[in-house]
C-alpha cells in the first residue's frame, strides 16, 4: 500500500461526522464495518468493540486537520504526535506473492479499529512530512466543513469534492450577479 494513502483513512474517518449535513454516519457495527478497507473481514464483535474508540479518535483527527488548515502547524503536529502515541505504529513487509514489496501497517491483536486508527494518525503524519501540513484541509463550501487530503500540484484544493466546488462557485456567482444589480439601480 502506499503509505500517502494511509491519510485516506484519516479523511473517511473524520467525515463519518457530516457537520454541514447534520448526520453521524458511525453509530453501528454496520457502519464500523462499512467504513473498514475492502478486503478486511471484521466480526461483529470486532466492530462492537472498536466503535467507542473509532468514535473517540475521529475529533482527534479532526483536530489535527483544523489546526493544519489554519495554519496553526505547531499545535497540529503536537496533537499528531499525541495520537502517535496512543496508537504506536508497527509494520510488516508483504509482496502478496506478487513480487511487489511494500510496508503494511499493522496492529493486528488490539483489533481492526485501532489499525484503522494507527494507519489514519501514521498516514497524516507521513502526509506532514513529505507533502507539508498545508495538505490537510477543510472545505471551504459552507455549511460543509469535510475534510481533505489535498493531493494537486499545486496545493491548491479548497473544496472536499467537486460538489462543493460547483455550489461554492454559483453562490459566489450568484452573489456577484446580486452585486452588479444592486450597484446599477
């Protein structure tokens, strides 16, 4: 796996909390597992236990994206090495007997939920390091307030999805319509 992508389970976890929309998609096992990478089979009672502490981790993670967005990277790094802690990394080398050799993230007896973490909190951490902290976003679109990885170029992404992209650009579209009235009366 590439060990950018680790960040992915940061983002997916996080955004189980849909401010903008009201909703709190991790109340269940089904959700638990629903939100766990295809190809993990994980038990009913696997996704039981690990629902408080995925529901405990995820304002910890958004944490860490708040701070980065607003440029407070000290404080967001601090909160990183915190989880870091919590959730100690350990790895293990596979090829999947493909030949393709790559670094997994492992946590395997305390659970699918803490792995899931320790690859979320690894996968910010390693995003920080190689790409910056100005990677880790929120949506600009209000009332969204997703989070993101930002992976351009450029760093340029303001926006969780090209949904927000769009209704952001006819609000402000709209806006400035409502403007030039305004000013030709």
């Amino acid at each position: 796996m590439k060990l950018l992508a680790y960040a992915d389970r940061a983002v997916e976890l996080v955004n189980t909390d849909d401010r903008g929309a009201g909703l709190d998609r991790l109340q269940s096992c089904d959700d638990v597992c629903r939100l766990m990478p295809q190809g993990w089979n994980v038990s009913r009672t696997a996704a039981e236990a690990g629902l408080d502490e995925l529901r405990e981790a995820r304002p910890r993670l958004r944490r860490v994206f708040e701070l980065a967005a607003t440029g407070r990277v000290e404080r967001a790094t601090d909160a990183l090495n915190k989880l870091l802690c919590d959730f100690p990394v350990s790895a293990t080398i596979s090829d999947h007997l493909t030949g393709d050799w790559h670094l997994h993230l492992t946590d395997e007896p305390k659970g699918p939920a803490r792995s899931y973490v320790t690859g979320a909190a690894f996968g910010l951490a390693y995003t920080i390091a190689e790409r910056g902290p100005e990677r880790l976003g929120l949506c600009e679109a209000l009332p969204c307030r997703k989070v993101f990885v930002d992976t351009t170029t450029n760093s340029s992404r303001r926006y969780c999805s090209d949904r927000c992209a769009t209704r952001a650009n006819v609000a402000a579209y709209r806006a400035r319509k409502r403007g030039d009235v305004q000013t030709t009366r």
